[in-house]
C-alpha cells in the first residue's frame, strides 16, 4: 500500500494539464495532498502550500508522488536531485509514468539504503486473459472524448459519487495512474501488453448485480492518432451499456497534435456507438460531459444550452454543476 498523505511534485510541469495526476488526487483526495512541491520555470500551480521536503515531512507527508504526465512518460533528470534526497530523508517515492522508478539504478540504490520503497502504479500486477466478449451481468458506463485530458476521469467520478450519494450500486474502475493514486486499486491499461488490454478491461469490470454499475474511466480518444488503441480496449473490453461524451470547447487542436482539429460530438457520437454496440448491442448514448473550467458562469451555460438542443441529450459540467442529470439517465437505462 502507498502511504498517505502525500507530498505532489509537480516538477517543472510546463502546465496544468502535464499535471493532471496531481491535480485529480488535490481534487479526489484532498485530505492526502498536504502541500506541493515545485521546481523553477515550473508551468502548473494547483494553490496548494508550497512546501519543502522538510516542511511537508513535518506537516506529516509520507510519500512523494510524480504528479506529472508528461508526453512519453519520462523522468526528468531535473527532477533526479529532489526524488534522491527524498528518499535519503525517508520518503516513499510513487510513480505512474511509464519510466518506472525501479528501472533508475540511482534511485533503486538510494531507497536500498535509506529503507525507501518505490511505487510503480503503472506495472501491471495480475496475469489478464484474452477479450472473450461473453455478455457480463450488471451494467457498465464507459466516458468517451473528443480528445485527450478532457474529464472522463472526472466524469465517472462524478457520477459514482452522484449514485453513491443515491444509495445506488456503484464502482469507479480506475484504468490510468491517476484514478489508481485515488483509490488504490485498478488497471494501468496503456501498460498492458496489446493482446491483453480489452481482456483487462473485462477482468476489472466483472459479472455483478443486475442494478450495479460500473463506471469505467476512460482513456485516449478514437480520433487520438497517439493513444487510440487504449480508447478501443475500453470500448470493446468494456462491454457498455450507456456512453458518456465528453469534451473540451476551447481546444485549438488535438493534444499534443497541432496538426489535427477536434472531432464534433456528433462524429464522436457516430463513431464510438457503433463500435461499442459490436459487444454490447444495446449500448446506447446517455448524456454529454463538458469541462467547462475555460469558461466563464455565464459561458458554461450558454454553451451547455446551445449543446443539449442540438444533440438532444442532457448536457452538464458534472464537476462544475453536479452529476445529477446524468445519474437521472443512466437510472432510465
């Protein structure tokens, strides 16, 4: 188990989406995050304390945790001064990036000596079987994007909460770093070997009772030329009854691809549920998840308006507004 509470290093992130996990865990499990930690030219700032090793150490931290996703999932040789002297005052380190800490001699020899342990959230842990497409009982929510780093985590989160909160059956499956740094437990998808990925999905999302869901987080997009692959492991492996669309408005292209526009939630639309309807036939499109956080109060609503007449569906920020509509038609599936 990672120890709590967590002191989140944001490196020299050059922004705030680089910083997704830390951000996700501030949100999810504020009462971990007792501070940040910030190299110079650092891009991201989650308004957190600004703490030393020491000084957070004081306060109570235990772990360092990354909280970074950076393009390519590397470890900054930047960053390599602060994590070694972590651990030679008696932090954990925890890590989703795919350069795994235990692959770094220096830091495998400085937890070694120090007594430290090394987190590696992005190491598959069980043996996965083949996809099988064998129809599961219970019901499963799958969040879909436009794009990269848009709020399907946020989404399914919201949701469970929302149906938590209900009395409702209800598991968020987390399938990326982040959503496993908060609640501990999940598949780190795009480290599972290809063959295995839309089986993993079925192992983490299982038979269970006929009015239980599972909210699946979602990764990558279809149009993402990057990171499709892990979006169709979920769609299939997945075996959806419901599809939530999600979107960022204020994106000029595609992330990390300055050649490539956004698709419109109608392409989304048009492509995600006839390939999820391949495993589950009677998927269907429930609402629309929009990340408003660009835009103003009056904005947000405007948009989310303009949104909902012209797809037809309940169109809300679930983390801005609350999950509530959304939850209403999943309860009608």
């Amino acid at each position: 188990m990672i120890e709590t509470p967590y002191l989140l290093f944001l490196g020299d992130a050059p922004d705030m989406l680089a910083a997704k996990v830390a951000i996700g865990i501030r949100d999810w499990r504020p009462e971990n995050a007792v501070g940040q930690f910030r190299l110079p030219g650092c891009g991201a700032d989650l308004g957190l304390t600004e703490m030393s090793l020491a000084e957070a150490q004081a306060a109570g931290a235990k772990t360092l945790v990354i909280g970074v996703a950076n393009r390519g999932g590397v470890i900054s040789s930047a960053w390599k001064e602060v994590l070694i002297q972590a651990l030679e005052m008696g932090y954990d380190l925890a890590s989703g990036l795919h350069n795994l800490l235990r692959d770094e001699g220096d830091l495998v020899a400085a937890a070694q000596t120090h007594g430290g342990t090394l987190h590696d959230v992005r190491v598959p842990t069980d043996g996965y079987p083949i996809a099988n497409g064998v129809k599961r009982s219970g019901k499963r929510c799958l969040a879909v994007g436009t794009d990269c780093s848009v709020g399907k985590m946020y989404t399914a989160l919201s949701v469970d909460a929302e149906m938590q909160k209900r009395g409702m059956k209800s598991t968020f499956r987390a399938t990326g770093q982040t959503g496993i740094l908060i609640t501990g437990h999940g598949v780190p998808l795009d480290a599972v070997i290809a063959d295995f990925m839309a089986g993993s999905v079925e192992y983490l999302t299982p038979d269970n009772d006929a009015d239980h869901w599972d909210h699946i987080e979602g990764q990558g997009s279809l149009f993402h030329i990057s990171y499709s692959g892990v979006t169709m492991a979920l769609v299939h492996g997945g075996q959806p009854d419901a599809l939530i669309l999600c979107h960022e408005p204020t994106r000029e292209h595609m992330r990390g691809l300055p050649g490539y526009d956004l698709p419109s939630l109608e392409e989304l639309r048009d492509t995600a549920l006839p390939l999820a309807r391949k495993s589950n036939p009677a998927c269907q499109v429930v609402g629309i998840s929009v990340n408003t956080q660009h835009l103003s109060d009056d904005e947000a609503v405007s948009y989310l308006a303009e949104v909902e007449a012209r797809m037809g569906l309940p169109a809300v920020d679930p983390y801005r507004h609350g999950a509530e509509r959304l939850v209403d038609a999943l309860a009608a599936v």
